[in-house]
C-alpha cells in the first residue's frame, strides 16, 4: 500500500514524498533547559529547541503564576521589552500542535501554515482562547508558526509543553547531545539514530571537528538518495573547507565530499536513510562574513521520489575569555570592541574562588592575608581542569542556547589564562568523546602570556623583596610558591611563572608546556615605553610610597621609568617579557602599553593591552575571524 | 602594650623563614585600623576616613584596600602623600581611602602595613562591605546553564544586575545576595557561587537578591 501510494505521488508531486512516508515523531518543548527569574523581569533572546523557536517573552523558573511547572515561557506588562504577543516559529512544518496556555484574557489565536508550494497563509482561530482553558490544540498540518496574542493592557499569559508532530522532512541531529558516540564516533547502530528524540537541531558550528547527523525518512529499505551541499550562493558547493563536507556513517574524515550517495536501510522505526555533515572549517570566509553571526548552507536530498532542501544553519564557535594571574572577569572589562560584538557567543572562564581551609604557605603570611587567597594565585594545574570544565560546560550552553551543535570554542586569554590553557591539553579529559576526540579549543589566541615565564616572578619570592611582597599582597596580589590547604598542597602561580624570559629557568611548570602546541595558536605581545614608565618617578605618589616603604628590596628600588626595563633586559609590557610573550616565534607587537591596568595602582600608566585604547581587542576579532591555518596561528 | 596578632605571628613564624623580622618585645610595636568597624557599609565612589594607631616604633606606614581600591592617602592638615610616621597610640593618624565608583559589590579588605627598624608589621584587617545604593530591577547569571558531564567536578556562577540608571554590575560578592541548591543531592552550591556535581540528576541553583531573583538550570550527566 505504502509503495503504490508513494508510486502516485511520485508522479504528480516530486516535494511530497517524504510527507506521506516519513514517521512521525513528537517534540515536546518544556523550557526547562533554560533560567530565568521566578516574575516577569525582562525580555530574553529567543529560546530555540529542536524545531521550535519562541519569542516574545521570557523563560519563569519556579514562579507562583506555574507553581506545579519548573519552567514557562510568558509575556506581561510587567516585563520590560516583551511583547504582548507570544510567537512560535517551527523550522520546518509540523503537525498536531497541542500547548499548556494560561492566561486571565481571552486572547487572539492565530498560525501560519504552508502549503507544497512553499506560500505562506495565516488563519485565525475565530474563538480565539478563553480563560479557564488549560490547553490549546491546533489540529492541523503544515504549521510554520502560532501566534498568541493578549490585547488587554495589563497583559500577563503563560504557556508550557509545546508538543508536536515532525517527520515530513529530513532532520538533523547532533549525536552529542543525543548520544549517539561510539567513543568518538558516531555510532554506526541505525536503529539508535533511528530512535533520538532528542539533540534536533538547525546547524552546526564551523569548528572543522562537529559532526551532525542527517537522517532521512525513506519509502523503503535500498532507497537511493543523493545528498549535496549548497552553498549561500545556491551552487553546488566546491569547497569543503568553506562549506562543510558529507561522509556515510561509519566512514573515514577523509571522505568527507560535497556529495554523497546514501541507500535507506531498515530500522526499528521503518525505512531511513543516514548520513554525516562535518561543517565548515572557519566560519568566515572572507570580509563578507566577518560582521555576520550565522551563514547557512543547505543538503539537496534527491531520490527518485524528488528533491528536499534541508538548511543548515552555520554558526560561529563559541568564544570564552581566560583571564590572567590574580585577575578575574573584569579583567576584560574594557576589551571593546569584542565583549559587546553581538557576532560572539562570548563567556568568561574564571578561576578566582576563595582559598579556604589554608594551613601552610610558602612564602608565608599573615592569616589575614591567608584569607584573601584565591584560585588565580595558584598555579596552572591546580586551575586547569576547573577552566577546562568550564570551557566544556559553555560549549553545552552555547548548543542548547543557539540550537546548533558545536565542541570547541574559540579561546582568548591573558597572561596567564594562556598558559592554563595549553596545560588544560595535558588533562586527561582533555580529547575527550564528546570533542569527536579533538577536544574542545578550537584556537587559542595569548596576549601578553608569559609563555617563557618572567624574571619578576623570581624576584617576587625572593627573601630580599619581603616587604614588596607582603605589600603587593596587601592589595590581594598574592605571590605564592605553594599553598597547602584542605590536606594537599598545589603550586603557587608564581612559581609557575618564573622563567628568565628567553627561555632559560623555566619552572616545572612551563617546561611541561614547551613542546605543547595542540591547538593553533595566535601571539599578541605588549611593549611598554617610555610614556608608560615616566610617571614611576613621582614623588608623594603609589610608587614613591613603595620605594620608602620598602627601601632595600630589589624590586622597590626598581620602581623608577630607569631601574624597570633593566629587569628584563628585552622589551616587555613592564611584567612579561617580549620574547616570552611571543613564545620565541612570531605575532602580533603592541608598544605603548603596560600589562595589566592593576598597575596603574603602582604608577605605572595605561593603557593595558586589555583596554580599548590600543585596539589589541579590534584585532582579536581579527584573529577570531582567521581561519586557524592562516598566518598568524602556529 | 598589647601586641598585635600579627607580631605574635610573625614573630613565631616570619622570623624562622628570615622573610619578615619585626620588633622584639624590647621595643614594643604597635599598628592597629581603629576604624571604621570591620564589616561597616561603603559605597562605590565613596570616600572613607580610616583611623589608624601606629607606635613612634613604626618609621614608615601606608594604608591599603584590596583591589581595586589602591592606597590610601593621608587625611591631615598640611600633609600630602600615602606614606606617614608612627605619632605613638595616642595619636592616631588619619587616611582617606577613595572607592572607585567601577567596582563590584561585596567585601574588601583594607590593612594597613608599617616598617620598624627591625621589619614590616601589619595591622589588623577591616573590611569595606562596598554596596551600591540601590537595587538591580533584574539579574541573571553566567553560565545559564550548567552541564556536568562527571561527578565531583565544579564551576562557579557570576551574578550580574542590570539597574535602573542603566548601570550594570557583578553581583556575585555581594552581601545581598544569595545561593541556594534546589536539590543538594544532585548538586551544591557554596556561599560564594561555586556549584559541585554531586550525582546524576536534574536540578536548579536559584540566585536571590532582595529585588529580583533568577534559577539556573543544573544537570549531571555522566559522560559515558
């Protein structure tokens, strides 16, 4: 019967036969995957989850309008920037629409449906939906998008478990969130892919690693389809770099292709046909797609039932800011252009929590400073693995949050957040599964990293510069070789950072690091001059206080714009040195700048390598935008 | 005179590791932050008068608050700098400490640090509660959400306002605000926003501060 139908329909429509063939298969969105506050506050971006996208409003948690709900999604008067209209889009047509809606008004109840020829009618549902109804239901098929809508003007409505029917249309699963991993594959078992209901999603990051999953509903087993990507041009795409490739499940990433011919194969779930596209390897191509957020590329599936197009949404990579020694997430405060560059699904990876249960320090200090430690004075692999799992964890956010799949972000650090970066690759978990066993840094970009250490770190756990120290601590920067706290003992960061600035006296530390180079790697290195330096020589000022305070320490007596330089014997930023912030190759140099803007609190005079003035963070967004082979990654 | 617990400390301890001599009972030395009382509220931008007692055995003596907030300068008639002498107990000098105005709520520590003939002494410390005047009309955090994939491993939750004068701030140090686990079982949370994967499972971490609140989805989710 199946087959004779599809023989029909065949004939008179080439779009339709996935339509009648497909299985249906039911989506429910429930929104608890997502925060929000417990009342109505203000809008949020639009939430998307497998076929759906909802705007208009916000997500409730735990709010007394839904109190036997995790989560809702609604709109009020009281929400700055909502709307009084609530709007479900669907990514492809679906069927059978059935919500959970509340809502003290009547409101106005309208959808969106497309017919095979790809036009567009609104109807509106002439009784609209009352008060003391519990749920809407729309019955039909080929819905693109609901519209409620409350006109009273102190507006307030609630809506929950979206449930409908998909299948008349390929759909693309992202096999991590589906786990659908065989190590770090994707599985070859059909019938497990046949059966995700969960992990749909619209694209894929270009990270040149994730893989999504296509599966295509089919008439019958041995079904022929062949598959292409095309291009935002609507050509045949040429280039798998720019464009992503296809390979058959199971097969080699060097089969990846612009085309591929599939046969459908029986699963538990009927007949369906399977392939992989691993999206492109940079997102931008070229200047014109450097000011864009997404681009897109769509899979023609051709059988000889017909043609279907399937989009595929290509994102940008997630980016995750690292910030350095004693730093935090206000460290970036003022990196503009970047952190305020809608284009970025920008986070910040922070390692500043309190130290707590300390019994020993080396150097020591009093208790009360004891109890001012924090992470980002211990060393590198004490912060690894907490920056590595966050990394991790905004990768996951950014696939829920964005609906597209995606296991590599792209990092920007400072100082030393570079080099807890690279030592994050020395983790076990660092290659792991659910990475495609690539891991999750998709490029790495360093400004001012003391890759080969710097001289001051020595000088700052030296006996002679005692006083400098307990100063410098005084204001929470902590210069510590270890720290024993709650039964173990971890480096100090200090320690970790000390190395001559050439490449000579490395720590244990770095010394690990120096033959680390797993990720492409971009330099970018601060060089201060004179006009940095002057102002070390004021008298009843921060630096003066420090050379009085603690005359005869080295490091005080260096404070002035002539003794400083001298500690490096090489240009630097006033903390790392030229050649350690290069890592001994080449990148990116910046002169006029100091190293950091806490500095500034010694005399020293901005602006920082992450303040806006200098545009290291113009050029980042660059960098961002290279692709990892190009120039200035090694 | 009653030594401070910094000179007990550093006299058991410093002197051993020969970083930080200070003066022997032969010559009593005294810094102490009068005031204010430790845990007083400031706020951004403010200036704060603070008290300090040092013995005419502390030389030199400057003041000093956490990061961001730098030090502190002298508030005395006809003098201008950040270094002052030790006046004996009974003449306390005075320091002007400036809260910037760009600073992140929560609780900064302010000691004060002198040098004798024979080391550096330091007084005991007072924190600054820094808190803005008003209330943020809506808070979030970052991450949004929270994906463990192994047990026992931890990421810490910043809390951001959004305020009525268009301002925003990082709330997460905050005296005002709060964290709380919906299911401890399935994950914890710590006073200062640090959430551990405790076993599989769903839950939330809910943020609260005394305007608005916000709840995190959390799942632990074995990698396998």
């Amino acid at each position: 019967m199946r087959t004779w139908i599809f023989l029909l329909c065949a004939a008179v429509l080439s779009l339709c036969v996935t339509s009648l063939f497909a299985q249906p298969q039911k989506q429910t969105l429930d929104f608890k995957d997502f925060a929000g506050p417990s009342r109505f506050d203000a809008a949020q971006p639009p939430v998307r989850e497998g076929y759906a996208v909802v705007s208009g409003g916000e997500v409730l948690r735990n709010s007394w309008l839904a109190p036997a709900k995790t989560a809702v999604y609604g709109t009020s008067s009281d929400c700055a920037g909502c709307s009084p209209e609530i709007s479900i889009h669907f990514n492809q047509k679906v069927s059978d629409v059935r919500l959970s809606l509340h809502s003290a008004h009547v409101l106005a109840i309208s959808y969106t449906a497309e017919n095979e020829q790809g036009e567009l009618q609104k109807i509106n549902l002439p009784e609209g939906f009352r008060p003391g109804s519990d749920a809407l239901e729309l019955p039909f098929q080929n819905i693109r998008q609901i519209t409620i809508a409350d006109s009273a003007p102190d507006w307030t409505l609630t809506l929950d478990s979206v449930i409908f029917a998909t299948g008349s249309s390929p759909i693309l699963i992202d096999p991590v969130v589906a786990r659908l991993l065989n190590g770090p594959a994707v599985t070859t078992n059909v019938n497990a892919i046949a059966a995700a209901t969960t992990g749909f999603v619209q694209g894929t990051a270009a990270d040149g690693t994730t893989q999504i999953v296509v599966r295509i509903p089919a008439a019958n087993a041995g079904q022929s389809f062949t598959i292409s990507v095309i291009n935002d041009q609507g050509q045949t795409s040429t280039s798998v770099p720019n464009d992503g490739g296809l390979m058959a499940l199971g097969a080699n990433l060097n089969t990846l292709a612009s085309s591929l011919a599939v046969t459908a194969v029986s699963t538990l779930k009927g007949a369906e046909a399977f392939a992989i596209y691993r999206g492109p390897v940079n997102f931008s191509r070229g200047s014109q797609d450097d000011d864009l957020t997404t681009r897109s590329v769509s899979l023609s599936e051709v059988s000889t039932g017909g043609t279907t197009n399937t989009a595929v949404t290509v994102a940008r990579p997630p980016v995750v800011l690292v910030h350095g020694l004693w730093g935090d997430a206000s460290s970036f405060d003022d990196f503009t252009p970047l952190i305020t560059d809608a284009n970025f699904s920008i986070s910040y990876a922070v390692y500043d929590a309190p130290i707590t249960g300390i019994t020993n320090t080396v150097p020591t200090f009093s208790s009360s400073i004891e109890s001012m430690i924090e992470a980002n004075s211990l060393g590198f692999a004490y912060n690894a693995p907490g920056v590595l799992t966050q990394i991790a964890n905004f990768i996951a956010a950014y696939r829920t949050t964005t609906n597209v799949a995606g296991v590599k972000a792209d990092i920007v650090s400072h100082s030393m957040g570079g080099d807890i970066a690279r030592t994050s690759f020395l983790l076990k978990g660092f290659l792991a599964n659910n990475t495609f066993g690539a891991g999750p840094i998709n490029k790495l970009i360093t400004i001012a990293t003391p890759h080969l250490g710097t001289p001051v770190a020595a000088d700052m756990l030296t006996n002679s510069n005692s006083c400098v120290r307990n100063t410098l601590a005084g204001y929470g920067d902590i210069a510590l070789q270890s720290v024993t706290f709650s039964g173990h003992t971890a480096h100090g960061a200090v320690v970790d950072l000390v190395g001559d600035g050439f490449g000579g006296g490395l720590s244990a530390a770095l010394k690990s690091l120096k033959t680390v180079q797993p990720f492409p790697t971009a330099y970018i290195a601060g060089i201060a001059t004179s006009t940095n330096l002057n102002s070390l020589n004021c008298l009843l000022c921060n630096a003066e206080a420090l050379r009085v305070l603690c005359s005869g320490n080295p490091l005080a007596k260096a404070l002035t714009a002539k003794n400083w330089p001298k500690i490096f014997g090489q240009d630097n930023d006033t903390i790392v040195p030229l050649d350690s912030a290069l890592n001994n190759l080449t990148g990116l140099q910046y002169s006029g700048v100091i190293h950091t803007a806490g500095l500034e609190n010694l005399d020293f005079d901005g602006p920082s390598v992450l303040d806006a003035a200098p545009n290291i963070s113009s050029e980042v967004v660059t960098l961002l935008n290279e692709a990892p082979t190009g120039s200035d990654f090694h | 005179m009653k030594k401070n617990r910094l000179d007990y400390f550093a006299t058991a301890a410093l002197v051993l590791t020969g970083l930080i001599t200070v003066a022997s009972s032969a010559q009593e030395t005294s810094l102490r932050i009068l005031s204010p009382a430790s845990g007083v509220v400031a706020r951004p931008g403010q200036s704060v008068t603070i008290t300090v007692s040092a013995s005419s055995a502390v030389e030199k003596l400057v003041l000093i608050g956490q990061h961001p907030i730098g030090m502190a300068r002298l508030a005395i008639d006809g003098t201008a700098g950040m270094v002052a002498h030790g006046q004996g107990e009974g003449h306390p000098l005075q320091f002007l400490l400036t809260i910037p105005k760009a600073i992140q709520p929560g609780r900064y520590r302010v000691t004060a640090l002198g040098r004798t003939s024979d080391g550096v002494v330091e007084s005991n410390a007072v924190a600054l509660d820094v808190e803005r005047s008003d209330q943020p009309a809506r808070i979030w955090t970052e991450p949004s959400i929270i994906h463990f994939t192994h047990v026992g491993d931890q990421i810490p939750v910043r809390v951001l306002g959004a305020f009525a004068d268009g301002s925003r701030a990082e709330l997460t140090r905050s005296s005002n605000t709060t964290f709380a686990s919906a299911n401890p079982r399935v994950a914890s949370i710590t006073t200062s926003g640090m959430v551990t994967a405790v076993e599989e499972g769903r839950t939330s971490i809910l943020v609260r501060t005394p305007s608005a609140d916000y709840s995190v989805p959390v799942r632990v989710q074995e990698e396998r």
